[in-house]
C-alpha cells in the first residue's frame, strides 16, 4: 500500500481526475484512500460513502454545497477499485 506523502509537493503528484457531477475535478490521494477504505471492509455503501467523504477532506478541500456529489462520485470510483 502506498504511503503518506511526505510533502506538499508529493501529494500533488498523486492527484487524479474525477467526474464529480459533470465536472472533472483532480482528486489527491484518491487512490490511497481508496485502498484505506476497502481495508476496512465496511458493512454498506452508506458508510463506505461517509467514510470516503471523510478521508478525502483530509487532502482536499470540498464545499459543503457538493458533498453529496461527491459522495457519489466516490462511491463509482471505489467500485471501479474493486473491480465491481
């Protein structure tokens, strides 16, 4: 599994481009947290969202106003992720 960045300027070369709601937005540390949250083997989609909410906040700013865009584009991308 990938580790934390050591700087700044390592996390803004793990950024990766998303369609949030018809907007392509870069994603940092998306695949990091993807691997984080699978780990964790959550019981539903409801809290596999949240909980990828959340991490993604840590590295990345989201207004409140798109959370829920978010949220669902997260939830597509970690299906990707697990090959479903």
């Amino acid at each position: 599994m990938d580790e934390k960045p050591c700087c700044e300027a390592e996390a803004l070369r793990r950024i990766r481009q998303v369609d949030v709601g018809g907007i392509v937005v870069g994603i940092s540390m998306l695949d990091h947290i993807l691997a984080e949250v699978r780990e964790m083997e959550l019981p539903d989609e409801k809290e596999t969202g949240r909980e990828l909410l959340k991490r993604l906040k840590i590295y990345n700013y989201i207004p409140a106003s798109a959370e829920e865009k978010y949220r669902i584009a997260l939830l597509q991308e970690y299906q990707k992720y697990k090959g479903g």
